[in-house]
C-alpha cells in the first residue's frame, strides 16, 4: 500500500510540475493534460515494478484469468483507439464522389448507371406528359421529344465551364486533389513542403501552370532545389485530373498575382 | 486434427483458389452484399486472418528450424522439444492458411467481382500457377519435415535439419511471390511522362512485382514473421506454464517462454526500422502518401502505434524485469554509472544531432556512435557503478519519456486542415512532432531494451537461473506481448490498404463504391480486435489440441534434462 501511496504522490507531483511548465512555455490546455496523463501513467509503471509476486494459478483459475485478461486488453485497446481525435469520413465522402465521377462516367458501369438514370428521367417526364395531356385530354405528347430536354446527357464539369464557372471548377480542383497540403494560398493551408502561390500568376502563364501540374519535374521552384530533386509534388494528377479541370485549375491559379508575397521564382526545367 | 483431415482442408483451400481463379475470368458477374459488415470490411477480415497465419506458418518454420540446430549444436533437448512443439501447431495452422487463402479469393470475388478479374488477369500466372504450386511445395516439405522428425535422428539430424532450410526458402520464395501483387496495389510501376496505364499495358509480370514498395515489404515481412513466430511461441509457452502440473514442466515452458521472446524481441527491435524504410518508400512513390498518412486522415493512427509500441516495450522490458528476479545473485551485478547517463542523455542528444545533421549525414553517426559505445569503451576506467535494478529503473523512465515523444503529435486534430490553434503544438517545440524527435524516441527504447538484454547477460553469468520460479505474472506479459504484436500487424496492415485511397489499386482502378472512403480509428480498432480475438481462439484451439498437458506428460523424457537451477 505504501509503494501506490508513494508512486502515486510523486507521479502527482511531476505531473503537476510539468503541467506548470507546460504553461509557462504556453503549450494548449490538451498538452499540459496529456503531459498530466503521462507522469501518471510512469507513476503506475513504477508501482508494478515494485509490485508484490502474483501466485501461480492453475486449472478453472488461471483459465478464468487469461480470459478476463482478454476482455481487459480488447476493452482498453478499442478504448485507447476511440480517444484519440477521429476523422469524420463524411467530410471526405462528396469529396471522393466528385474525384471519380468523370472516371465512372468513362467506364461501363459509369454508362450503365448514366442510362439508368436518362431511363429514369425520361420514364418521369412521360409520366408527367401523361398526366399533363390527361388534364387536357388531348394526344399530342408524341410529337414532343423528352431526349431533346434532358439535363442529365450533358457533362456537369462542361456545363458549368460552358457557363463561366470554370473559375469556381478551378477552386474546387483546388480542395479536391488537396494542394492545400503542401501549399499555402490566400494565407490558408501548406506545411513549407511547397512553395506559396499567391503570386504565381506573376510568373507563370496557364499553360506553364498546366504543365507544372501535369509533369512537376518540368519547372522547379527556386529554394525548392532539394523537394524538386526528390520529386516531392506527386506525379499523378495528369492520371487522376480530368484535362478540363486542370485547366480550371491551372486559370484560377493564374489570377493570384499578390505582389506583396514571396512566390519563389519558377526555374524552368524542360 | 489427423493428416487426412488437414490433407481434406487444403485440398478443399486450393480448390476454392483455383475456382475463384477461374471463376474470375467470369465477365458480368455482379456484387455480392455483404450485410452488417459491408464489402470492404468483409475483404478486410478475410485477408487479415489469412495474413495473420500465413505470418505464423511463415515466421514459425524459421523460428524451429533455428532452434532444432541450435539443440543439435548445443545438444540440449529443450531446443528439440521446442522446436518439435511449435512444429505441431504450425501443422494445425498450415490447413487454416490455406483455408483462409482460398476464402480470401473467394469473397473478394464476390465482393469486387470486376476489380478481382483485372486484378487477376494482371498476376494470371502467380495465382493460378506459381502461388498454387508453392503452397503445395510448402504443404509437401512441412509434411515431410514433421513426419521425419523420429526418423532423421542421431547422424541424420543434418538431413532432417537441411529440410527445414528447404521449408524455410519455399516459405521465403511464397512470400516474396505474393507480396508483388500486394505492393503493387499500392505502388504499380510508374515513369515519369507516361500515363499509368500505357506504362501498365507494356510492363512485363517481374515489372509489375518488382515494384517501388516490393522489397521494403519483403524486408518488413520476414523481420515482422520472425518476431511473430517467437511472439507466438511466448504465447505457447505461457499457456503451458499456467497447465503445468509439476515443477520440472514448468521450469521447462519458462525457459521456452524466455527463448522465443529473446527471438521475437531481436527481431522486434529492426521492426521500427524496416517499418520506416517501407514508409519511406511509399512517401518517394507518391509525397502525398506522406501528408495522408502522417499529418491528415490517418495521422492518429500512427498515434495508436506510438501507444502500441510503448506498450510492447515497457512489456518487453517489463518481462527482462521478472527474468532478473529468479536470477540467483542478481543483487550484486553492477554497472558502470555511464550507462543511466548515456541513457538519459541519449533522446536529448540524438533529437539535436538529428536536426543538425539530418540521415544519411555521416555527421550524426561521429556524434551518436561514441555516445553509444561510451559505456563499453569507457566504463572500465570509471570506478562509479550502480546496481542492476537501479539501470533498470532508469531504463524504464526513458522508456516512458521516449514513448511520450512518440506520442507528442503536431496537434489533436484528425486532418491537418482541421487544426485549431488551442489544439496546435506551439511552433517552438515542432520539433517534437517532426522526424528527429520520432526517430530519437525509437533509439531510445531500442536502446534501453538493448541494455537490459546485455546486463540481463551479465547476470546470468555472475549468478544462476531458478527456471519455472519466475513471477506469475510475466506469463501475463507474454501473452499481453503476443495480442499486442497481433493487433499492431493488424492496425499498420490497415494503414497499408488505406493509403491506396479511393483507389484498388493506386491511380490505375479506382474503387467506385460507397464504402470508398477512409473509416475512423475507432471503427478500424474494433474490427481489429475482432479479427485479433478470433485469431487467438483459434490459435488457442490448436495448441490446446497439439499440446494437451497429457500429451506433454509423455514427452517429459524428451526434455527432461531441465535442471531447476541452471544456466
């Protein structure tokens, strides 16, 4: 008893200690207790060491002791894991949907669910006609084509360019394929693993930017000579972009011409 | 279990290979639902179970034809036993691979009809030949090798010991072979300028499985099967000391606890290091892997491994602690005072070093190295030494401090893009969180565990074992080492599939489904201690039926020549 009274005041004891420090050197609130937690957790290391000699068991007994041992370390293990901050896969859900949805409209059943859904449509807006010419009690749905009227035949990405939002597509290119994690932009976003971007548009034209985007070892930034070697920036986006929005992206990024960052000076390299 | 009865299971296992196999190049075959557990996690649950025995059938064999010689050798029968022992489990567990294996196939097939016929078509020849015919190769020599055993004796032990190496190299060959197709999910063969898919139609079988990741995995898997088959063999050993019915059995499954933990823990310790280099690997394939894993989606994962392997080695030291204490005359082995001081200065010292002179610098080794061998080189000009136990518990504080760094993550938040400043590491102490501090946490508890070890030697030579007299509870410690290695395998094997992202196989089949996207750690962390607990029930099942205490009373002849009190 007195090896858990004196473990436990001298884990207390730096633990409160490096709590202390901890804010003195203005680390978050959730640090200062994870520190707390730690000096608790060696005070409990400390009085197992310490602890007196389990005596040996057999038969039911240490049958009974390996499986409460299990139910303890699966209860402590799915416990520990739930603690810990967890992402929230919705968050990543429409994102992922929009990334594939060229690629599923290429494919067979991207075709198949596409014609399913026209099928759908057009059964919709017979259906509607239907009951539209039941209210006038006239025959002269079969001259009207539904095809003609369908939205759904048309391209989304196409449509909104067509429309003037490529813009827009460019930005959301942007949060989709997560450039945000190595570059900073409009102040938000990037961990120093590539350079900012807030006045590419100074240096570089859409197509440069495209072919950056498409084959990053083609321009290298300056003070960015060792991620260029390593080719840090993936080249995948020429496989997992469509054309159309790394052109969107490419023209967003050429808008951002904000002097007063310090964009590094792209080095041709091809 | 009897030889026809796992002869009926295998045979059963390959046909569903074969019949999945052929069934694949099946077209317009439409997804099964999987109900409660949904597809991608049943994929999950199959393949985890079959890589959890294929680890053990894989790791085992290296693990007993090690000990068979070293008996031979030594011409110590506890050696002989052990390796017999662990031989009938494997053999129980070899039919569950297969078994598991062929199940894999199968609801994968089902599951992702039209990825599983490309993915085929792709590695045709390692599925529907090379790996069949090396899974029967296996299931011939392992037969062989057991059955053998009483035959290839006295001056035929080099033959019986010869087709344990045999067994060990088809073993070597199976995994190789099946880890193309793994690794290539993950990292198919690239080059720069050419779209994945041109490159993928021209590339020949041995492009497709010499892929970027394939050797790092390779590595990765043999030192991991090692340290499982000894992990394993802990687990054995402990479940037979808490049935054993007389002193002399106990003595013995002490020493055969200590013996397979002594392996699994020299291989554990490369365990961090051919982990980093696969990490490394996948990060160069494509830097995005990097972020994904480290700092965005499954960052807290690697907060769970932090935790896990503290665990594992405050146990792994924890069970050296126990091993001291049946060790006669263990209270006058001393140390030289440079040991504490080079352990407590170790992390600090590296963690600057490393920030300095980043790897492969050689500049780091000219400051680390005599750092490290300053206790061997200078502790004999040193008069102040200091007790075993005082090391000891010096070690465990370090061990402690190291798996904090460890744990120290840039903030508490699951993706970098949703970081609050309340929740950030303050600027300052970054590098805490970067590559140096983690790297200097893993020295760390390598190097404490590689101190015991060394003292724990020089306490057997100064004093005298009591074999079957250790604590009770390090029997505990054993099997805590063995579910927590399990369930580590089970949550990197996670981070592995994961890192394809929306994809099958990575930028060349995306996965369209619904469940494509990445699961919290809390839903991954149960369904890896489900597929950990079943594979215990099972693994309990066979030893309880190989290893039976009436079935050990017989051989105690066999290795009987445990003395209480030795070396």
């Amino acid at each position: 008893m007195w090896n858990v009274i004196k473990k436990l005041s001298i884990g207390l004891v730096v633990g409160i200690a490096l709590v202390g420090i901890s804010r003195a050197l203005e680390f978050p609130f959730v640090f200062q207790m994870m520190f707390f937690g730690q000096a608790m957790f060696g005070a409990a290391v400390f009085m197992l060491l310490d602890a007196p000699s389990v005596r040996t068991m057999s038969g039911a007994k240490s049958v009974i002791a390996i499986v409460v041992f299990y139910v303890v370390l699966c209860t402590v293990f799915v416990s520990g894991a739930s603690m810990w901050p967890q992402f929230d896969p919705e968050d990543e859900k429409g994102k992922i949907a929009k990334i594939l949805k060229p690629k599923l409209a290429a494919t067979e059943q991207g075709k198949a669910e596409e014609l399913i859904a026209r099928v759908k449509a057009l059964d919709e807006q017979v259906k509607a006609l239907e009951s539209r010419l039941m209210s006038l009690g006239g025959g002269r749905a079969v001259k009207e084509s539904p095809v003609a009227e369908s939205p759904v035949a048309e391209s989304p990405v196409v449509s909104k360019a067509a429309a003037g939002d490529f813009m827009r597509v460019g930005e959301e290119q942007w949060q989709l394929q997560e450039c945000y994690n190595c570059h900073k932009l409009k102040g938000e976003g990037g961990k120093k693993r590539g350079p900012e971007l807030d006045n590419i548009g100074s240096y570089l034209t859409v197509d440069e930017i495209k072919q950056k985007i498409m084959d990053p070892k083609s321009i290298m930034a300056e003070g960015f000579e060792k991620e260029w070697e390593k080719g840090k920036m993936p080249d995948k986006f020429k496989d997992v972009m469509e054309p159309n929005d790394i052109t969107a992206l490419a023209t967003w990024l050429s808008t951002f011409k904000n002097t007063s960052v310090n964009t590094p000076k792209p080095i041709k390299k091809k | 279990m009897k030889a026809w009865q796992r002869s009926l299971v295998s045979a059963c296992a390959l046909l569903l290979l074969f019949g999945g196999t052929a069934y694949a190049q099946v077209s317009d075959i439409t997804p099964v639902e999987f109900s409660y557990t949904g597809n991608r996690t049943a994929v999950w649950i199959v393949a985890q179970l079959h890589t959890l025995f294929g680890a053990f059938i894989l790791g085992a064999p290296i693990f007993v034809v090690i000990s068979e010689w070293l008996g031979y050798r030594k011409q110590d029968l506890r050696y002989e036993r052990l390796a017999k022992e662990v031989t009938k489990v494997t053999v129980v567990l070899f039919s569950m691979t297969a078994l598991t294996g062929g199940l894999f196939i199968f609801v994968l097939l089902s599951a992702y009809p039209q990825f599983t016929a490309w993915f085929i078509n792709q590695f045709h020849l390692v599925f529907a030949v090379i790996y069949p015919s090396l899974f029967i190769s296996g299931t011939i020599v392992l037969y062989m090798y057991y059955y053998t055993w009483e035959t290839w004796k006295g001056e035929k032990k080099g033959r019986h010991i010869a087709l344990g190496v045999l067994l060990i190299l088809v073993g070597m060959v199976t995994l190789f072979v099946i880890n193309g197709p793994t690794s290539f999910m993950n990292t198919p063969p690239k080059a720069e300028g050419v779209s994945s898919q041109e490159l993928l139609a021209s590339a020949t079988l041995w492009d497709k499985i010499a892929n970027q990741t394939w050797m790092p995995l390779n590595l990765h898997r043999i030192d991991g099967n090692v340290a499982f088959g000894g992990f394993m063999t802990g687990l054995i050993a402990a479940y037979m000391f808490m049935g054993a019915k007389s002193q002399e059995e106990r003595a013995y499954y002490d020493w055969m606890g200590f013996a397979g933990n002594l392996i699994a823990v020299g291989a554990t310790l490369f365990q961090p290091f051919t982990g980093l280099l696969l990490a490394y690997e996948m990060c160069d394939y494509d830097f995005s892997f990097c972020p994904y894993m480290m700092a965005d989606q499954l960052s807290m994962f690697f907060e769970m491994q932090g935790a896990m392997i503290g665990l594992m080695f405050l146990a792994i030291n924890y069970y050296v602690w126990l091993s001291l204490k049946r060790i006669e005359g263990v209270e006058k082995v001393r140390m030289t005072i440079l040991v504490p001081i080079v352990m407590v200065a170790f992390p600090f010292v590296m963690m600057v070093v490393m920030n300095y002179y980043w790897i492969p610098d050689p500049m780091s080794l000219a400051f680390l190295l005599p750092l490290v061998l300053a206790p061997f080189l200078l502790g004999r000009f040193i008069p102040w030494t200091v007790s075993a136990r005082t090391v000891m518990k010096i070690g465990f504080l370090m061990v402690i401090v190291g798996d904090a760094i460890w744990l120290t993550p840039h903030g508490f938040a699951a993706t970098g893009a949703k970081m609050l400043p309340e929740l950030e590491l303050p600027e300052a102490w970054g590098f805490l969180a970067g590559m140096p501090g983690k790297l200097s946490a893993i020295f760390t508890l390598v190097f404490v565990t590689v101190f015991n070890y060394v003292m724990y030697n020089r306490a057997i030579r100064q004093g005298i074992i009591v074999w079957g007299k250790i604590d009770f509870a390090s029997q505990f410690v054993l099997i805590f080492l063995a579910f927590t290695s399990i369930w580590t395998m089970g949550l990197m094997g996670a981070v592995r599939s994961l890192v394809r992202k929306y994809f099958h196989t990575y930028g060349l089949v995306p996965d369209f489904t619904a469940e494509s996207f990445t699961p919290t750690l809390s839903y991954s962390a149960w369904w890896i201690t489900g597929i950990t607990v079943v594979f215990f029930t099972i693994l309990s099942f066979a030893v309880i039926l190989t290893l039976r205490p009436s079935d050990a009373k017989k051989q105690v002849p066999e290795g009987s020549p445990v003395p209480a009190r030795a070396k």
